[in-house]
C-alpha cells in the first residue's frame, strides 16, 4: 500500500491528480493520499480536499484522503511525493507577466524574467522541501511538477539533499496525444523522440507504428491545423510553413516566444487591454472552478479543468508513479540528470528526453549531439538555466542580472538591469535570499 503526499494540494489540478490514482487503482494501490498546503491556501485545500474524498468515494476504492498544513506530517513515510506549488500564488504570476511588458519584453510564466523570477521564488522552497525529506522520507521519489519544472529540478539535482527527483512537464504527453488525434490514430501507435529542456523540446523524429511521419505532422504543423496541437495557454499564431521545413524538427508552444518574438508580444500587448495576461484569466477561471468544487454534488473532475493549460497532467505524473511502482520499462519524457544523453550539456544539468522508466527510476535513452539547427538556442536556455539556478541558490544579484541579460528574450543589459530591479522590489517578500542582508 502506498503513501503519497502532494505539496501544494488545494491547487486547482487536484482533482486531475485524484482522478489518474482512481483510475490506476488496480495497478497502483495507493492507501493514502496526503495533501498539504499553507496558510494562505487553507480554504482552497478545503474545498478541493473535500471534492477529492467525494471522488474517491463515489468510485469506491479505498484511498484515505488526509488534508493538512503541517508538511513534515504529510511526508512522513511517503513513497512518492508530488509537488505543484507556487510560490507567491497567482498575484506573484501576475506580476511575473506584467512587469516585462512595461519594457517591451515578452511576459511569461516561465520564459524570459517571469521564469526567472518564478525559478528566484521556487528554488529555495523546494530545497527546504528536499531537507525534510531526507528527515522523513528519505527513499521517496519526488515527482516535481511545479514549474519552471526543467529549472526547479536542476536545482534539486544539484542543490537537493534528496537526489530521487524528476521533473514532470504535461506538454510531451499532450503533443502526443494531439497528434495522435490529427492523425486520427490511437496515441499508443504514435512514438515522438522528444530531446531538449522543459519547455525547450523538439520532436526530433515522429514514428506512426515505426514508420517515421516526421515530415507528415511538420506538413500538419505548418497548416490550418496547428491549433489541434497547442496547449491552452498559448496564443497559437499559425507557423511560417517554410520556416517549419527547414527547422525539419517539431517545435513546442513554447517555441513561439522565441522564433515569434515579435508576434507574441504584440499579441500580449492586445490581450493585457482585453482580458488581461494570462494569470489573470486564470485567475478567473479557478474562481470559476472553486465555485464548481463546491457543489456538494459533484464527485468527479468537471470537464471544465480542460481549459487550463496543464490538461493531461494526472495522466502524466500517474503513468511515471505506476511505471515506477510496476518496473514496468515503458518510456515517458521526463526531466532528469544528463548524464551524456544529450551532447553539450553538462552532466548534471536536467534535460527533458524520452527515458525507459524502471522501478530504479528513469533511464534516459541516449540522443547524443541535437540538430544544428536548434542546438545553439537549447545551450543559449542551459546557459540561462544553470546561472538563475545559482543565483536563486545564493542570492547573488550579478548572477541575476547575468541570468536575464543572457536570456534570448531580453534586448540589453540596460533593460536586464531595468527589469531585474523592477522584479526584484516587486518580489521582495518572496525573495529572502536577496534581501537578508540588506534587512540585517
Ligand atoms: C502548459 C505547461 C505547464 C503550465 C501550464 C499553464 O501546459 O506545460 O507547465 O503549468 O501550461 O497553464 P495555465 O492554465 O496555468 O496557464
């Protein structure tokens, strides 16, 4: 019988997490569940926390859902621990997708100085989360979902005094169940050799029962029908089709900040006037569903969930917790330790790659040098990635204003420093790290 506990319970996507655990009952018997909060988070926890033990009751399997605010009681003991928490909450996103756009510069959750500025806030937390663990469940695994996922990860693998960590991302899952539905086949014929960082990956090859569609489903990309693939929370903008041909790989979302700059701003700058960016909507969107949560009657995920960004995340993180449990060596993209599986990146540096999933953990599938001609932006990423690590870890202001003037999304150091010091009062309360000194 299994313990799980999942760090940041009253999120949204709880009821995401409870229904992967209900329908994998037979496979995976977990016996508990805990899920934990903060202060802050109380009533949410309530309130999800309550919709929970009705799902699980109403599909009668015997999983105990226990709700608390003490996070040490919630590990102790637990096989696997799940994280999906954010530090700051929405407010702190919000700020995270405002404050850039004042500068011209792309506004995002977790790209250019919003992820770099979530990655400041996250990182420390979670290494106080990996001390505890290593107090009281010093042989869990912990499933990291909270974003920036890849960032967060790296953090733990090199900083963490736990090192059974991986780094979960819903987006690989979701490409190949989008293109398996445009294809108009089942997802379990479609095998993409996903190769990269989080939030930084590429299709390298696509195989339709082994045989290799790649330039099928880059023909797809490039058309009317692209917007079948997207995740929810980005503006999908069609893609200059010859552009696609010559990549010659398939590009994620996420890739639109990059090889779109341009566009996307202007399509936030649009949107901050409509309905605001995209923390805002959410923000109405999970009153929305808190108000649904409530219902007495409801006992099961209400399919309005699917309108956030992270649809199929219970199946992602369920199906890596079974396979782990099962030693069932299937493969699944997860963020893990290099190690020499992708060429240029150092080897303890997180990369998110195709990996056979054993009861030992992930073993990642060899790739070796990525293509010409995504390589150059994948190490310019790493080169951002390990430095924000550092800096989130020692509070170090020239690591941070290293980090933002490297990162592809911001023009100059003068606007790095302009941001970084904007970002940084802005923050302050969740930024400790940096302002300890000055406060002493
Ligand atoms: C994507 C990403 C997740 C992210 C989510 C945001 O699917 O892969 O990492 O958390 O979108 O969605 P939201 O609804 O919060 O904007």
């Amino acid at each position: 019988m299994l313990k799980i506990a999942t760090i940041g319970g009253g999120s949204s996507y709880t009821p995401e997490l409870i229904e992967g655990f209900i329908k994998r009952y037979d496979e995976l018997p977990v016996s508990d569940i805990w899920l934990v909060d903060i202060e802050e988070g109380r009533e949410k926890l309530e309130i999800v926390g309550a919709l929970a033990k009705r799902m699980v009751e109403k599909a009668g399997v015997p999983i105990n859902i226990h709700l608390t605010l003490d996070r040490r009681e919630a590990l102790e003991g637990a096989d696997f621990v799940t994280t999906q928490f954010r530090v700051g909450l929405l407010d702190a996103r919000v700020k995270d997708e405002k404050i850039p756009l004042k500068y011209g510069v792309i506004g995002q959750e977790t790209n250019g100085p919003g992820g770099l500025f979530k990655a400041l806030r996250t990182i420390p937390v979670m290494l106080d989360i990996c001390e505890d663990m290593a107090e009281f469940c010093p042989d869990a695994w912990l499933i990291n979902f909270t974003n920036p996922a890849g960032m967060v990860t790296e953090a733990v693998l090199r900083y963490g005094a736990v090192k059974k960590v991986i780094g979960l991302c819903n987006l690989p899952i979701h490409t190949k169940i989008r293109i398996a539905q445009v294809l108009g086949v089942e997802p379990e014929r479609v095998y993409i050799q996903f190769a990269g960082l989080n939030h930084m990956v590429y299709g390298l090859n696509v195989f339709l029962d082994g045989e290799n569609v790649t330039q099928k489903v880059l023909g797809i990309l490039a058309g009317e029908t692209s917007s079948d693939i997207d995740v929810k929370n980005i503006p999908d903008l069609g893609w200059e089709p010859d552009f696609i041909k010559a990549l010659g790989v398939l590009p994620c979302p996420y890739h639109r900040y990059y090889y779109q700059t341009q566009k996307m701003l202007e399509e936030e700058l649009e949107a901050v006037k409509k309905e605001g960016v995209r923390a805002e909507v959410v923000k109405k969107l999970e009153a929305d569903l808190f108000e649904l949560y409530k219902d007495p009657n409801l006992n099961v995920k209400p399919p309005q969930l699917e309108k956030r960004g992270g649809a199929y995340y219970s199946d992602a993180a369920c199906n890596l917790i079974a396979s782990i449990y099962n030693d069932r060596r299937d493969i699944q993209t997860v963020n893990v330790r290099n190690n020499g599986t992708i060429a240029g990146i150092p080897d303890d540096s997180a990369v998110e790659v195709n990996c056979v999933i054993t009861k030992d953990g992930p073993q990642p599938i060899h790739v070796g040098a990525l293509p010409v001609a995504v390589n150059g932006l994948v190490q310019q990423i790493k080169s951002f990635e390990r430095t924000a690590i550092e800096a989130a870890v020692t509070g170090d202001y020239h690591k941070a204003l290293l980090a933002m003037t490297i990162n592809p999304l911001v023009p100059s150091d003068t606007i790095a420093k302009q941001i970084l010091d904007d970002m940084l009062e802005a923050h302050k309360d969740y930024l400790p790290q940096f302002f300890s000194r000055a406060h002493s």
